[in-house]
C-alpha cells in the first residue's frame, strides 16, 4: 500500500543529489513509497489529482518553486480542495526554493527527506487567483507564494533567454521596464487608480527570487495577503537601494506601499502579465483571494 507518493520533476533526475535522495527515501518508506515523474509542463497537477481522486493521503513536491504550484494545483479545482484530509509536502530541488524558506524547513534535499517520517500536520493558506489565460479565457488558478503583475513577467524571460540568476535579471528588467498604471480594489472596497507602478504583489510567502525577502511580514497561516506596490523608481534608485530590497528594508520608501488584505481585485488599460509562484499564469484583471487553513501539510 503507499503512504507517500512523491512527484518529481523530471529535470531533477540528471542530478547526482537526486539519485541519493531517491535511493534514501526507498530506505525510510520501503515499498510505501511511488515515485513518478514528470515529463513536461501540467504533468505534476496531472499526477497530483489523479492520484488524489484515487486516495491518495500524502503527496510530496519534489522540485522547486514551479513544481509545488503544479502539484499544489492538482488539490484544487476551481476553489475547492478535492481531498481536503490529504497532505503536501515539500522537497527543495529547485534553483530558489523560496516557499521552503517561509515554512523554515530544511532547504539541503538529503536533510528534506530525513525529515519526511516525522513531519507532522499542519495546516495553511491558500491564494486563489482567477485571471484570464493566453486565449482570453477565464480560468482560475491556486498559488502559495505570491501573484505579482507588473515587471515580474519581463524578469522570468530574461532569465528563459539567459539562463541566468533572478537578480541581475531583475534589475535589468527593472531599468528598462514602462511602469503601468492599475485600478486596484482591496477587500472589496471602491477601485482606485494607482501608479505607475514597477510591481503589484500579493505575498502569501516572504522571499521570492532565491531569498529577497520580498515580505518579510508575510505569515502562512494568518488568512490575509500582505499587497504590495512598488512605484516608478529610476534607473538610479533601482541600482543604489539593491541592498534595501533584498533584505525586506525597503518599506521606508515613499514610492513603496503596503497593505494587508483577505481580497484583492486589479486591471490596467495596458497589457499585463499575471506571474504566480515564479510561473506567468495569464494576464489581467485578476481577483485574488485567500482562503485560510485550506491545505494540510506535513513539514
């Protein structure tokens, strides 16, 4: 019978680390344990819901930030969790791991899957988004992270183009990007123009982009969404105040704003990419909620 089946993405496997951490939980579950793998984009939400509509009780996400939302996303269909009582757990193989972070769990994979036959249950928050896809079509997606709209979508194809590290591509993207205005609606008040702005973020996590510290405020388990607006800083201010940004010591700034929210609505007049855990999800408007306690996880 298996007690865990772990969903692997399939680029892990050229990894030496990865055959280890494989070799190692076969040792801790024994024959309890299924490992599948993932051949391409959609496979691990594939995986994960049909597995959970077979019974499955826990699930782990082995891979990085991209690979939990997957997985995250074959739990929920439209708003509903399809089997509340399962667990989720994480496997940090990716380049940021940056959920991982938030939860304070091991970040080494070897120390990951040690942990795994103690973690115990807890329980967390969920970001709904529903947005529109690349066709125009309304389609609802579940997040853990953060959602940000804005340059967020120029950082990742630069990083697609280059193969890069998420900093130096932010800030090149950062430099060069148009800010955009939006009208922005917060737990379901009146809409309101703001801008422009670099970047709208709503953090359900406090790093993105391999540990910038994005919300340090942000807790998991609070049932809001910390809302976050960058402004149109220059070129200049961009390169002088790195160090504040990385460290989550930028909210001084008067051209930063934030906000606590369970809701979040926004739209712009200009095109706009909609970017959830790492991943462009589709483009604006968006409405975002938090559901709270949605998920049971084991870490």
């Amino acid at each position: 019978m298996t007690e865990l089946l772990v969903i692997v993405n399939g680029l892990v496997t050229k990894r030496r680390r990865w055959g280890r951490a494989e070799a190692r939980l076969r040792t801790l579950f024994g024959n309890s344990v299924e490992i599948r793998y993932t051949r391409g984009r959609g496979d691990a939400t594939r995986i994960a819901r049909e597995s959970l509509e077979s019974g499955a009780d826990w699930i782990a996400a082995a891979g990085g930030d991209g690979t939990i939302n997957e997985t995250l996303n074959g739990f929920f269909e439209g708003e509903r969790n399809v089997r509340p009582g399962a667990a989720l757990s994480f496997l940090p193989c990716g380049t940021a791991n940056d959920w991982v972070r938030t939860l304070g769990s091991p970040l080494r994979l070897p120390d990951a899957v040690d942990a795994l036959p103690a973690a115990r249950p807890d329980t967390i928050d969920v970001g709904l988004a529903r947005c529109r896809d690349r066709c125009g079509e309304a389609h609802g997606r579940a997040f853990l992270n953060f959602a940000e709209a804005g340059v967020g979508s120029e950082v990742i194809r630069r990083m697609e183009e280059r193969r890069g590290a998420y900093l130096p591509a932010a800030v090149r993207a950062a430099c060069s990007y148009l800010p955009r205005r939006f009208d922005v609606a917060l737990d379901r008040e009146e809409a309101r123009c703001v801008g422009p702005l670099l970047s709208l973020i709503a953090a359900g996590g406090r790093y993105f982009g391999s540990g910038i510290r994005v919300a340090p405020m942000a807790r998991p388990d609070d049932g809001l969404l910390e809302v976050i607006t960058l402004g149109d800083f220059s070129r200049f201010e961009i390169l002088r105040k790195i160090p504040k940004f990385v460290a989550g010591k930028y909210f001084d700034e008067p051209k930063v704003h934030h906000y606590s929210a369970r809701e979040l609505a926004a739209a712009s007049g200009d095109p706009v990419s909609l970017v959830l855990d790492g991943e462009i999800a589709g483009e604006l408007p968006v409405t975002i909620r938090v559901a709270p306690h949605a998920l049971k996880i084991r870490s």
